[in-house]
C-alpha cells in the first residue's frame, strides 16, 4: 500500500472525469442527460418503451445504444469487457451487477444464484472486478421475505423453500470466500430487510473471521441505521469477526413513505436530507474510527460525504488504497467523483448493471428518476459534461 500526500480534491476537473470517454461518447451523455432533464424519460419513457417491447416492436436497438449504454456495460459478462477497461484506464474497479429483477419462480432463482457465482469466477484473479453483489431478491420470493419479517408463522412448504434461498445465500458467500473475491449483500424495502440483515450477520460470522468477504448494505436515509451500524459492530467485536459495510442513502424513499401513510404505522424514513446527510457522515466517522474492525464501501453520490471521508482519512494518516475503505458510484454517473477519487489513490469502483434489456428496463428507469429527482444531479452531470466539451472544443 502506498502513501499519498494530503491534497483537495478538484471534484470539477472534468479532463480527469471524462478521460475514458471519446468525444461521440461525451456527446451521447450530454444528450442524454438533455432527456432525462426534460423529464421525458423519466415520465414518458417507462410505459412507451414497455408497451413497445412487450409488443415486439424493434426498439431494444435504439435503448441498448442510448440509456443501457449509459448506465449498463451490457447483457451478458462479456459483453461488459469494454467498459471493465475502459474503467481500468482511469484506475476504476467494476462491479459486476446482474440486474434482473421482479421474478418469483424457482428455476429463476437457481438461474440467478449460478450468475451470480459466475460473476464471482469472473473476479477472481482479475484486479479490475475488485468486489461483486447481489440481492436477496434475486435468489428467493419477495413475498416470502415478506412473510418472515412479519414474524408469521410458515408452511412446511414455505419453510423448505426459505431453505433453498439460504443454500443459495450461502453457496454465493463459500464461492466468494474460496475465490478471496468480495461480495456485498443489497438493502431493499423496509419490510424484508430484517430477514436480508439475519442472512447477512449469519454469511459474516461464517466468512469474515480471518478476511473482509461479506459486507451487509445500511441505508442510511432511515432513522435507525446508524445504531443499527453501531450494534452490528457490537456483534461482530463479540463474535469475532470483521463487519463488512455498505452506506449509502437509499433508493426507496417514496415507496417507503407511502406504504407507512397507507398502513398507518411511523415512516421508517428520516424526517429530512438534513438528518440523512448528518447520520451518513456520522456512520462514516464510526468506520474510520474502527477502521481495523470494519471495512466498509462508501456508497455516494455525493460531493460533501465524499470529501469529509478523503478528509477522515488524512486526519487519521490512513493511507489512501487501504483494504478497508471503498468508494462506489454508479455506472454513468458522478464520473467526477469516481476518477478524480481514483487519481488521488483510493480504492474506487463502480456498480455496472448487465442483463438483458427487456429485464433491466425497470433498474434503467429508476436511474433515470433517480436523476431527475435527486436535487441538481441532472443539472450537475450536465454542466460538468458542457464544460469538457468547451475544454475539447467539441
């Protein structure tokens, strides 16, 4: 591991965040960004372009070359060689994500939990897949989850099928630890998550004695999370073994707040970005304070979080590569956090989603939403963009 000198970070220097991108590119993703600005991808969009491929109509082409390209490395492993070294060249990891998602039968979820485990294979050995994922989700019954966090009791059918879900769980969790490749385990919805926390704290206590292998997701933008943090590391210092987490803020916000109006019960939800923004800072502090116990991925899109970790992390003289730290972005977005972060010597790496297109329509809609609604981020990756392309003439 190397030292690195303490230095600002210009999260504004677009020659360093659009490096990887040629200037056809650079003129796609302003153009794009132009849509989803307008909102018409965002409210238009989704029900004209489901209408259109449940129907046949030969648009898979036209997405595949525009949004997909944007925010997804392709439909099968392979296919997303390109943009694992395009990443490279800015020194970016890939996380490999297959993003299929909404399925409920069986021969799915074994399909998915193989997947999965291949994009395990296909980390290891190589330094540019440095961390994989998955959801609970796409390896057993949404519904079913539902029922254990309701605490109601299960048939003996649903029961052995709860069974199944956690061999595939753990068959994801053996495979990551005997390849030494990383797997993060996704938050969802309020209302499964217990049951998707249970599994987790059970793949760390199996796989994170002696090395980091598994981490759990928080997100951060409910009221609970950061002691819920703080009593998982209480957990893991007692049972012996590394805590592994994800912060990020969360990406269920509006669904969460109207199902609690609906049934009546407290919203899970932070009153405001104010108190998510000062618990996800605070969680951060928490981890680099326990730095040699948890390892933890700095999930965000946000510039102040990111600059008060490279901030935490000087004022610790913790170098800037250590194992335990990662920052994480999505695919075709915040590339000025990603690469400048990366140019400074942090770990870094970004979610890139594959699948099929049909499949990952609903993933690729809630980042174009996630645009539009998360304030100034459209406006933000549009003037970053604007002003490379000034700085290239083009």
């Amino acid at each position: 591991m190397d030292a690195f000198p303490k230095q600002k970070i210009d999260f504004n220097n677009t020659e360093v965040a659009f490096g990887h991108k040629s200037n056809a590119e650079l003129k796609q993703a302003y153009w794009l960004f132009k849509m989803i600005g307008s909102n018409f991808l965002t409210k238009v969009g989704p029900p004209v372009a489901n209408f259109m491929l449940n129907i046949g109509l030969p648009i898979q082409g036209a997405i595949k070359a525009t949004i997909f390209k944007q925010f997804c490395g392709g439909e099968t492993i392979a296919e997303c060689e390109h943009t694992i070294e395009q990443l490279h060249q800015g020194k970016v990891g890939t996380i490999l994500d297959y993003s299929v998602e909404g399925e409920d039968e069986e021969h799915v979820f074994d399909f998915t939990c193989e997947e999965i485990i291949r994009t395990i294979e296909r980390a290891d050995g190589d330094p540019r897949i440095p961390i994989t994922v998955f959801k609970v989700t796409g390896i057993g019954r949404f519904a079913l989850l539902e029922k254990l966090d309701a605490k109601q009791e299960l048939t003996p059918t649903e029961a052995a099928e709860f069974e199944r879900v956690k061999q595939r769980c753990e068959k994801i969790c053996s495979t990551a630890f005997e390849r030494g490749v990383p797997v993060m385990i996704d938050a969802e919805e309020t209302w499964i998550q217990d049951t998707i926390d249970l599994l987790s704290i059970e793949m760390m206590m199996k796989f994170n004695k002696e090395q980091l292998i598994v981490f759990n997701t928080y997100q951060i933008y409910r009221h609970d999370k950061l002691t819920g943090l703080e009593a998982d590391y209480l957990i893991a210092k007692e049972a012996g073994f590394i805590l592994g987490a994800k912060l990020v803020r969360g990406a269920y916000m509006e669904k969460e707040r109207k199902r609690a109006e609906e049934k009546g019960y407290l919203s899970p939800i932070q009153p405001d970005k104010a108190a998510t923004d000062r618990d996800y800072n605070d969680a951060l502090r928490f981890c680099v304070n326990h730095i040699d116990s948890i390892g933890f991925v700095c999930g965000t899109h946000n510039e102040e979080s990111s600059c008060l970790l490279t901030e935490l992390i000087d004022e610790k003289g913790i170098v800037h590569n250590h194992p335990h730290v990662y920052f994480a972005q999505l695919l075709g977005m915040s590339d000025n956090l990603s690469f400048n972060l990366s140019k400074a010597g942090y770990n870094v790496a970004k979610y890139v989603p594959y699948g099929p297109i049909k499949a990952v329509m609903p993933y690729l809609f809630r980042r174009a939403q996630e645009n539009t609604s998360v304030a100034g981020q459209t406006g933000r990756e549009l003037s970053l963009i604007s002003r490379e392309k000034a700085r290239r003439g083009i």
